[in-house]
C-alpha cells in the first residue's frame, strides 16, 4: 500500500539516501561498540579516529573474563590483574532474569486467565496492574531495600529477583490477558463438558494455545531483567549478587581511554541476549512495550 | 450453546459449569438457586487462578508502600540507621524548597519533552519511510528495532565511546577540519548528548507503533479517497493521520511516562553533570538515598513521585480508554 505522499515529493534516489542515512544513525554505533572491542588498546582514541583497524585482537573479551597472561601479542605484557572478571555477574544476571521470569509467568499467567476467562475484577483489576508499569522504580527501590535489609537479605539474588518479579508478574498478567482474550470460549467450554477441571483447562487447553506468546512474555521479561539497573545496584554491593548492568556501570568511573576496549567487549555481551532474539520477539515487541495496550 | 447445570443432568461434572464473561448466554432454564450455585462455584474457580499471584502482588506492593509512607513522615539516615523518628511533614517541606530537586524536576520534564518530540519525528518519519516501499528494504526493519533492548546502561557507554573527545564523532569533524567539541562538556551540548542518546534507543518504539498503525489501515479506504481524488498531503493529512493519531497518541503517552525514568543512561553519560544540568529526579533521589543515606527524605521525594506517576497514570487511563477498548465498562 502507498500514499503517494514521499512519493511524490521525494525521489526515489532521496528517499534511498534518507533510509541510509537512518540506517547510518542507528547501526553505527553498534558497529562502533563491536569495532573498540577488537581494537588493540593505542587504537581505541588514536588520532587521527581508525575507522577500519588493520589489526584486530579477542584480548579485550579475555580480560574481561578475567584472563590473566599475556595479551596483545607481547610476551612479556600481563594483563592488568584489576580487571574483575565478568563471569559471577553474568551467572547473577542469568540466575536473578530466569527466576523473576518464569515465576513471573507463571504467576502471570494464572493471573491473566482469571482477568480474561473469568472477568475478575471488570478492568479495574486490569487497570491497576497497569499503573504498576507507570511507577518509578526508585520508589520500589527504597522500600525494598529496607525490607530485605529487615531480612538480611540484602546482596542475595533472592533480593534481586523478588523485585524484578515485581516488574515480571504484571508485565505476563497484562500481557498473556491479551493473549488470553483470543482463546475461543467455546474451546475451554468444550474442555470443561468433557469433565475437564478448570485448572485442566487451563494446563490443557488455554496454556498450549498461547504457547507463542509465553515464549515472547518468557523473553521480553527475561530482557528486561538482563537490563534493569537501579533496583539491581541498589540492593546489591558484591560480586555475590551484582547483575551485569551494575558491573557495566564501574566502566563509568574510569578515566577515558584506559579501560575502553574491555568496557566495549562488555557491552558486546550485554547485547547478545537481545541480538539473538530480536527475530523471534520483533512480532510481540510493541505489546510488550506497552503492556498490551497496543496490539500489532 | 448448550450448558448443562449440576441437577438432573447426564453427566455429573466434577466442577460448576463456568459461566464466561463475554459470551452473552444466560441460563434461562434454571432455578434461581442453580444459578447462585453456578455464580459462587465460578468464583471459587476464578479465584484459584487469581488469589495466587494477587497475594504475591500485594505483599511485595502495599507492603513497602506503607513503608514508604511511614519513611517519608520519619528522619533516617543510613550512617545512624536507628529507628526512625517522627518528623511530621517535616521531609515534605524541606522537599519544596531543595533547589536542587526542583532543579532535577526541571530537568526531567525539559529531557522528556525533548525526547518524545524528536522520537516522534523520528519514529514518524521511519514509519513513512517503510510503509511505502523501496525495492528490497522490508528485512531492513529488525535492524531498527536492535536498539529497543539493549541494556541502557550499554548504550550509555556505547555513546560515551561516540562522543569521547576523540571519538568518531569528533574525528569526523577534525576530518571536515573543524576542532574538536567536548560533547559533555557544557549544560546545552549535554543535554543534547542525553537525547540524542535516547534518540537512538527509544524512536525505534515510536516506529513500530505508527508502522503497525499505518499497517492496519484498510486499504479500501486509501483506495476510495484516491477515487475522491485525495493523494500526497492531503491523503496523509485527512485520510491517514486522523486514523494513526490514537496509536500515535498512545506511543508518546508511553514514552514520556518512561522518559520520566531516565537513569541508566545518564548514570553513564554524565551523571548528572555538568554542574547540575542533567541532573533528573531519578539519579537524585537514588543519590540521596544510596549515596547519602538520606533514606527517610528520599522516601518523601518518592511519595512525591507516585503522586505525580498516579496523576499521570490517571490522565494515560483517561486517554486510553482501556477499559471501553476491551470491552468492559
């Protein structure tokens, strides 16, 4: 479908150029952030600026995983042994975003079905668990922080990943109501005439039904756990609990150019989880984003 | 459609028959009392998905909600951290007259509004850009979409690198023989340097709204106005916008709500600086709490927040009109 609007102002030629020059804004960077982590250390801030470095080397990822020996290319050159690696904060973050996610889901879950099956509590219900989207995470930060420090549970991944499922469980609710909705009436009917309990159903029949959708929720949620970082660095102080994020902000104290190459192989890795599964969430991104609000 | 009820019925169901929302039976054939039966056994059921998960919600919000509240009416500094003291109000008045949290209020809004205009631009634009085709550009629109769920903190860095002293950015002006600009160096470039930072994460949101948006639109009735005669502008502007603008509308509502989060990136950037120029209300309040300990007046400030998250909720309800979407109310 065409409107013929930039059609008929634009050229084709111009339009080419406008689509490149975005695809320039929105690529270069990440090229940039790949092209640092391989750069030898001298080339990072070297003037004039190597746009296509002649040497390349995988050291900067050694470092940050905590590689002690020599790196580039010299005998006698010992990586820095001030350098933490990355590895405790990577398993933090994978354990804190698959816990809060699957607990969300499966919480949210439930929750959704008793919204869109049983209409339990006639959008109002649906309406608050919104809200909660709305709400600044500094205000859940500060009183969390007391609570878990009541608990001694301060610096634990439990800490974490309670407050993150306090972002998962609406975030699945909203969402799967949506999905939730398109599951025909008459199905779960049918299940239920057959004998079928409503939580076999709902096991049975509605949860396979949905099952694209709890893997996006299963996904999305799980990202935005990987992402989180004022929750994450306020009930943290250790490489005991500390999620990736949080490491990656030491990054930002350090003077400029020192430690840039191992900063950018960080955030290489930091953007993996999301690169290989932009293809599979693509289609369920813009009612993740917006809780469902919007449905593509 | 055919709903058996619990008494003299062939099949003896092991549960009540569950009476759906949005389908329109009823069971006229019954008794009064079937129906109550029904009613309350439904309940029962919804309740057993529900309660779960709610209980769980509830603790982990009104619980420190409460909190809150009795934090924010106390002194408690994290370097004593004895019990907290009663203060009164005493944390809200100190509260309106803190230049430097009007200062971070300021802020916020000036960036927020900032942002969701250029990403409404942007976002806009690209939309167009892809709704009418070029030769072989449809598998571009992943590559848009990348930003969208990087760690923040990632693309804070990632643009720390961008706008370094001698980062790409100002190599392409020394290539152009212009000198360099410290991108965060001044509060005006500074700001810029945060939206455009934020620029680049969120427009791909913007985007993918108005594109589905666009996408929706039947194509009979873009057919029928070029009958009438409509076409370019006036196509777009009497056709097209007033049917994107409720998508449109909702997108910007949603990314002002979260601009008014910004944290990671300037946590990154320029933490707050120079001076206090990018100083939001986010980074303050976290500073005055972890950084300082302030806990019992960061508490107010946070009670300040969700008041002002709450108005703004209310209003995005009003907008959205959820409820009438789904079909309740």
């Amino acid at each position: 479908m065409s409107i013929d609007l930039l059609k008929n102002r634009l050229s084709k030629l111009l339009r080419y150029l406008l689509l490149i020059a975005a695809l320039a804004y929105f690529l270069f960077p990440i090229y940039w952030l790949v092209l640092t982590s391989i750069k030898f250390p001298g080339d990072v801030t070297a003037n004039p600026v190597i746009w296509i470095p002649k040497r390349v080397t995988i050291d900067n990822f050694r470092l940050l995983f905590g590689y002690k020996g020599p790196v580039w290319g010299t005998e006698e050159y010992t990586g820095r042994s001030f350098y933490q690696s990355v590895t405790p904060y990577l398993l933090n973050s994978v354990t804190v975003g698959v816990v809060s996610s699957v607990a969300g889901l499966l919480l949210g879950a439930a929750l959704a079905y008793g919204i869109a099956k049983f209409g339990v509590g006639r959008g109002r219900l649906y309406s608050w668990i919104l809200s909660l989207r709305m709400v600044h995470p500094v205000v859940i930060a500060i009183p969390m922080f007391l609570v878990f420090r009541a608990f001694r549970l301060i610096d634990t991944w439990v800490a974490v990943s309670t407050a993150h499922l306090l972002i998962s469980l609406p975030f699945a609710a909203l969402l799967l109501v949506g999905f939730f909705s398109d599951v025909p009436n008459e199905l779960i009917d049918a299940a239920r005439l057959e004998g079928s309990t409503h939580i076999g159903a709902f096991f049975r029949v509605a949860l396979p039904m949905v099952a694209p959708g709890l893997v996006a929720v299963l996904i999305i949620s799980f990202l935005n756990s990987w992402n989180e970082l004022l929750i994450a660095n306020a009930l943290t102080n250790s490489a005991r609990s500390q999620t990736f994020p949080v490491f990656t902000t030491g990054f930002a104290q350090v003077e400029r150019g020192t430690a840039w190459g191992i900063a950018a192989a960080g955030g290489v890795i930091g953007m993996l989880p999301m690169l290989i599964s932009v293809f599979y969430i693509q289609r369920y991104l813009v009612r993740g984003l917006t809780m469902g609000a919007v449905i593509e | 459609m055919f709903i058996p009820g619990l008494f003299g019925q062939p099949h003896n169901l092991k549960g009540a028959p569950m009476r759906l929302t949005n389908s329109k039976h009823q069971l006229p054939e019954h008794s009064f009392l079937e129906r109550a039966w029904t009613y309350v056994a439904d309940r029962k059921a919804a309740w057993l998905f529900v309660s779960p998960p709610l209980a769980i919600l509830l603790v982990l919000i009104i619980y420190p909600t409460i909190y809150l509240w009795r934090l924010a009416l106390s002194r408690l500094d994290m370097a004593t951290m004895r019990e907290p003291v009663f203060i009164g109000l005493g944390n809200f008045i100190r509260l309106f007259t803190d230049k430097n949290f009007i200062t971070s209020l300021e802020n916020t809004f000036l960036l927020s509004i900032g942002v969701v205009v250029l990403e409404f631009l942007v976002g806009l634009g690209l939309a167009l850009l892809f709704f009418e085709p070029l030769r072989g550009v449809g598998f571009l629109k992943p590559l848009f979409i990348i930003p969208l769920m990087i760690p923040p903190v990632v693309v804070g860095l990632n643009f720390r690198l961008i706008l370094d002293r001698f980062g790409p950015l100002n190599g392409i002006l020394n290539a152009l023989s212009l000198p360099s600009i410290d991108w965060v160096g001044t509060p005006t470039l500074a700001r810029m340097s945060v939206m455009l930072t934020d620029l680049w994460q969120w427009s791909p949101f913007i985007f993918l709204i108005v594109l589905a948006a666009l996408n929706a639109i039947p194509g009979q009735i873009i057919d029928a106005a070029r009958v009438d005669g409509a076409s370019g502008w006036k196509l777009f502007r009497f056709i097209i916008w007033p049917m994107i603008v409720p998508s449109i509308v909702v997108a910007l509502t949603f990314r002002f709500v979260d601009a008014l989060k910004l944290f990671d990136i300037i946590y990154m950037l320029t933490f707050g600086g120079p001076g206090d120029s990018t100083m939001v209300v986010s980074l303050y309040v976290y500073r005055t709490a972890f950084r300082f300990g302030r806990l019992g007046y960061a508490s107010a400030m946070g009670i300040f927040l969700l008041i002002l998250s709450s108005v703004i909720v209310w209003g995005v309800l009003r907008i959205l009109r959820l409820e009438r979407r789904l079909g309740w109310e």
